[in-house]
DNA sequence: GGTGAACCTTGATCCTGATCAAACTGGAGC
DNA sequence: GCTCCAGTTTGATCAGGATCAAGGTTCACC
C-alpha cells in the first residue's frame, strides 16, 4: 500500500515523513458529520472512500452545498491557518478519511519544500475552484449549471477510474440544488428535460450520459 | 515608514527579511492590467493605494467580476504555487501595488514559521471569502445582494480609516452587477429604489449610508 | 413483506430580474 | 465652452425559474 494521501512528487525519506503524518483513517456513516461550521481546526481530510459536502452557512441560518468531494480530495482547507472551520463537512454516503494533523502538516512543509509547493497548490486549487462556482452562480442559466455539474463529476469520476458516463448521484436533487443555486423542482425538470433532449438518462439517482458532447455545446455555448 | 504589505506580528531580524522580500512598487493608471489571465505566476501583489478588480474568465470568452481589492488587501493568491494566474487584475483608478516575487516569500515562510502561518491565512480567508460570495451568489436576492455588497464595502473603508458611510464607488453599475450576478439596469433601479426608501442616497458613483441598520436587516432577514 | 417517510416528478401560476428601448448626465478632450 | 461618448436612469415588456400543490416512487426499517 504505496499510495498517499497527498500525492506529491516525494520519495524516500520525504515520503515516509509524510506518511507519519497522516493520521488514522476515519470511518463516516452516511449523514455523519466530519465537522461543523465554527468547529476548531485542527487537521485537513483527505476522502480516501465515498463521498462528503461541505456547506456554508450564512447568519441567518440559511446553509448552502459548498462542494462535493470525492476519493483523493482533500478538505477542511478553509480552515487552514485559522483558528475555526468556516465550513460544515457531512458524508453522502458510506465514507473513509484520513486525518492529517495540521501542526505537524505546517512543520513538515517547512523541511520538505517539495511539500510546501504542494500544499500551495492545493490550496490555489481550491480557489480557482470556488472561482469556477462563482461564474457558474453568476452568469450561467439553470441548464448550463446543470449540465456543467454533470461535466464536471463526470470527469472527475473518470479521473479516478470510473465510467465517465454512467454513475450513481449521491446527493439529492435539493443538495445538487444548492449546489448550484436553483431550486428542487427546477433541477428534477432538468434532468427530465435532459432525457427528452436524448442528453442522457435519468433514473433516480442512476445518471447515462448519452451525449457528452451536446452537453459540452450547452455548457459553452453564449459568448 | 515601517509598515509592512503583510500585516505579520513579527519583529527584529523576521521583518527586515520580510522588507527585502517585498519588491518595488509598480504605479498603475485607471485601466491598466496588473496581470492577465493565463499570464504566468510569479508574483503576489500587495494593494498599496487605489482600487483595483479581479476579474474570471470562463471558456467561452464570458467575464465576470471576482473580487474588489482595496488598500492592504494581497492578490495573485490564486495563482499560487501554480503555473499561470487565474484571474485577471485590473485598476478601476490610479493605484499603486507592490511586488512581492514568489519563489523568495516560499523560501522565506520557511525560515519565519509566522510568516507562513500567515500566508496560510491568507490563503484560507480568500477562500472564506469566496464562499461569502459563492452564498450570496446562490442564495441572496437581488437587493440582498447590493445591500450585502455595499455594508462589505463599508466595513472595509471602515477598517482602513475612512468614512463607512460615504464614500465612491469605483466600479461602474456593469461592474457591480457582474460581481452581483445581476445586470447594470437592475443595479441601476436598486440603488434608486433603496433611495426612495430612504436607505441611502446616490449620486452617481457617491454614496452616503443614511440606515446602515436597514441595511443589515435586509440582508439578515428570511430565516 | 408491509409501512411510512423521504425523495422525486409534474402541473399551474406567479414574480423577479432580464431584455429591449430611449432619453439623460457628466466628464474628458479639443 | 462645446462636443462626444461612456455611463446611468427609467420605462415597457418578457421569460426563466420560483412557488404552490398534488401525486408517485423508493427504500429503510420494523
């Protein structure tokens, strides 16, 4: 078992450091929650099983899907280098992480500047990420958001050595909603109108997508 | 003068090495590009007078508003650790920044555990940040949004010494609105509208905050 | 295997903010 | 001081998605 939680470009030495640091493995059950809003930061997660959301919260109570993250993802960087997690982290499904001490993450990033690099980059990743979100919010209409959603887990599926076209939603249609800042119904009329369109095949939570390539055309399409 | 563009509690030694690693200012006129995006990273920029904007740019060629940067505020942190920047950066009037090149602030928050604990901070409050948005993007109405926008400005100009209740806007309607998610007319007809309402007064680019408590209230409210 | 609750679909209607259009304003440049 | 143009305001209309409502489906749990 050679593989890491973060997957730098290290080896030897460096790498078992690394390894020390990793922390044990946690199990979640479906709608445990990793952390809440306001909890104390203390480590970063990396999702080595399943699938979890992080939401915002705003002071009036109202709670928004901030990400959904998969196998290899690493979460909890909101909270990095401050005293308390800005976001709530709660499983989708059946889930395994594996805790990552942040003090000794910050001391081992000092001695290991390939690590340094990397934990930069992760955190740039995730700002282009929300980046990403906050076009989709600001400027897309309901079934471009949709569809980018569907683009973008299916990448990311395939990424990991799933089927790019067919897989299994882990979140209700309200959670995928959220995410993308439209209402239940509108998103269950997507997905039905999406099926009419021969866009894929939608059956629950079971997801085909038949036509990557008109989804592309929806997303990209305006300009 | 011995302020520093990272606001860091360091002393001594730690804070002369932190001034040799802030580069020279650059001047920008109104208009001007700091970076673009797509150009290579090599540099965060701290704001040192003015105004400036970030701006995303989608596939399509669509753009969107990102983020507002005034005094004291760090930008370029997308681009960390990465290849190419993310975003764009623009001055929305005459403002000048200084250069604080990247491979010397890495080095360095190496040998000043502060100063890396700091970025870490930075790091992880310009992604709270963007989740700020991300949930008024995604949750908020239309006159939500603009109230929301303009007490963040507020309490920014407040923090830095300036009146929170009067002040310019330096961006156009166009401006606020892609950042809003909205478009020029409907900011356009908002400010009026919280005019009638006696919430504030407009004059073209000034305002004057005349209730600050409705203001809040019209954010917090919906529970 | 049956039951109930959570989740999903679909329909009808409403409303917010977009779009189209036209006139007004103010400031930069001559 | 005048001109011109970018930016702003305001009006009229439209449409996308929200909301309200009512069944239908699925699956976890007993």
């Amino acid at each position: 078992m050679r593989e890491l939680c973060l997957p730098v470009g290290l080896s030897g030495d460096d790498l078992k450091a690394v390894d020390a640091a990793v922390g044990n493995r946690t199990r979640l059950k479906k709608g445990d929650s990793l952390y809440r809003t306001g909890d104390s930061f203390a480590a970063l997660y990396a999702v080595r099983l399943g699938t979890l959301k992080t939401t915002v919260l705003a002071e009036d109570g109202r709670e928004q899907v901030a990400g959904y993250h998969l196998q290899g993802d690493i979460i909890g960087l909101d909270g990095l280098g401050t005293e308390r997690h800005g976001c709530g982290a709660v499983a989708l499904e059946d889930s395994e992480v594996c805790t990552i001490p942040f003090e000794h993450l910050e001391e081992l990033a000092r001695d290991v500047p390939p690590l340094q690099r990397n934990l930069h980059q992760f955190l740039a990743r995730e700002i282009s990420r929300d980046h990403g979100v906050m076009l989709l919010l600001g400027s897309m209409r309901a079934e471009e958001r949709l569809a980018s959603f569907l683009l973008n887990l299916s990448e990311r599926y395939r990424a990991r050595g799933y089927s790019s076209t067919e897989f299994v939603l882990r979140m209700t249609r309200e959670e995928i909603g959220s995410y993308l800042g439209l209402k239940l119904e509108t998103v269950s009329r997507l997905f039905s109108r999406f099926q009419e369109e021969g866009l894929l095949k939608v059956s629950g939570r079971n997801v085909k997508l038949t036509s990557v390539a008109a989804l592309r055309q929806l997303v990209g399409q305006r300009g």
